[in-house]
C-alpha cells in the first residue's frame, strides 16, 4: 500500500511562513533500467504533486525520473488562517496518494 | 597459429558486432545528442527570453559519492508578493538521459521562494536551476558536481 508523510507544524502565528516537508513511498522506476535478460523495465514514476490550503493552491510540482526513489518534497507557505492542507500525489498506472494535515493559526 | 586464428576471429566477431552494439548503446548517450536535448529542455522554458544569471542559489553537495540520491535546494531572492513573486524554478541537468529534472510551480502564497529535493545525477556535469518570476525575466544559476557512483546507467539489474 502506497503511503505518504507529511510534516507540517501543528501551530503557527498568523503571517508566519513554515515550512512543509513531504515524503511519499515510491519506487520512481525510471525506464532507463533493465532486467538481467536486457528487458527493459517500463517506468512507472510520480508525475505530479500538489499542494492546497484551504483550497487554495500553494505548490505544484512536476516530477521527472530524474527524482530520486521515495520523492521528498520541501516547500514553504505562509500560515494565514487556520484549516486543513491537502497533499495529493498522482502518478503511472494509476498511483494516486492523498493526504491532509491540520493547521492551527493564532 | 591457432591463437592467432582464435584471435582474429574474435576480432572479426567484434569489429561486425561493434557498429550495432555501440550504435544501440552509446548513441543516445552521445554528448551531441545530450547537448541538443539540454537546449532544447532550456528553449521550452525560457522561450526566446534571456536568461541572466543571479537571485537564485542552487545547492548541491561538490562530491557526489552515489548518483542516486543527491539533496538538491534551490532558493530565489524574491518579496513573492502579489506584484513581484517567482512563478516557477526549473532544475536541468546536461548529462542525464532526460534533461529535465523537476518544475515547481510557485506563487505569493509560498510566502518564500525555496524548494528541496533529492534527484538522480547520471554523470559529472553541470545542473542548472533556473526561476520565472512574475515579470516575465529569467534568473539561473548552475552548479558543479563530481558524482562517482552515477544513476540510472548503471547495470539495473532486479
């Protein structure tokens, strides 16, 4: 089963920029590789990562297989109300990961 | 005598094998080809725009020992305001077989301009970051890398 981590701070003053880091589980096959028989092995990557805050979008970003296995992505955004950040990762063959975490703005 | 029948076929076996073997091999690996593939990765971001270099720092370890996991950060010098804010940060490499590494899409609510990764490094060369800003101007920046154990070439084998 796929699984994602996110590590946002739990509580943040209004206006304070932190700092999001995510981790995602995947292999980030890159179809350069081959098999011992010289098959080579199709790729099968993350192809897209976005972020939202309350809806709003805050990061995208597009992977390549130049990304290396088990992708960390690390970004900053600016807490400005306190609510819920949506992390959804989607990729080859069908890998599609969601994950929340809460914010609390003071 | 033998031997040198032995030997000469051989020769024979690898001269006529050499010109589809390397062609099948190397020939997407040639610098030309890479070289071409990283312009081109370049011209699709940047469009006819110039690219200065400045306001943006790429960070990566000088020595490299394995290509597989290399930490990459990039940060860009900017207010990322609603008026003046980066809009994207594109990472390029010369020598993978695929230029492009990542996109980052940004915008005011980042609050800043930074972004960390870890990507692959092929082969010693040169990687380049390079950042949109909202007016429309190009900043980059490159760093050096020696890598001695590279990525995605090696023999693959599972």
């Amino acid at each position: 089963m796929a699984r994602a981590v996110v590590t946002v701070p739990p509580r943040a003053k209004r206006g304070e920029v932190v700092e999001i880091r995510t981790l995602a589980q995947h292999a980030m096959e890159t179809g350069f590789r081959r098999t011992q028989t010289g098959e080579v092995i199709p790729r099968d990557i993350i192809r897209t990562f976005t972020c939202t805050y309350n809806g709003v979008e805050v990061c995208r970003v597009e992977l390549h297989p130049a990304i290396a296995a088990n992708p960390l992505i690390a970004f900053t955004t600016v807490a400005t109300e306190s609510g819920t950040l949506s992390f959804q990762w989607v990729g080859d063959n069908g890998y599609t990961v969601t994950e929340i975490a809460l914010i609390k703005v003071e | 005598m033998s031997t040198e029948m032995i030997t000469r076929r051989q020769f024979l076996i690898v001269a006529l094998a050499a010109p589809t073997a390397a062609k099948a091999q190397v020939d997407p690996n040639l610098a030309a080809n890479r070289k071409a593939a990283f312009q081109a990765a370049l011209r699709k971001v940047v469009g006819d725009a110039q690219v200065r270099t400045g306001r943006v720092k790429l960070t990566l370890p000088p020595l490299i020992d394995n290509g597989n996991s290399v930490p990459l950060s990039v940060a860009v010098e900017s207010p990322m305001t609603e008026a003046d804010h980066v809009k994207a940060i594109h990472v390029l490499t010369e020598k993978n077989p695929l230029p492009d590494v990542v996109t980052v899409a940004l915008g005011p609510r980042a609050g800043r301009a930074s972004f960390a990764t870890r990507v692959r490094l092929a082969d010693t060369q040169t990687v380049t970051a390079i950042a949109q800003m909202s007016d429309g101007s190009f900043w980059s920046d490159g760093a050096e890398v020696v890598v001695t154990l590279s990525a995605c070439l090696e023999e693959g084998l599972i």
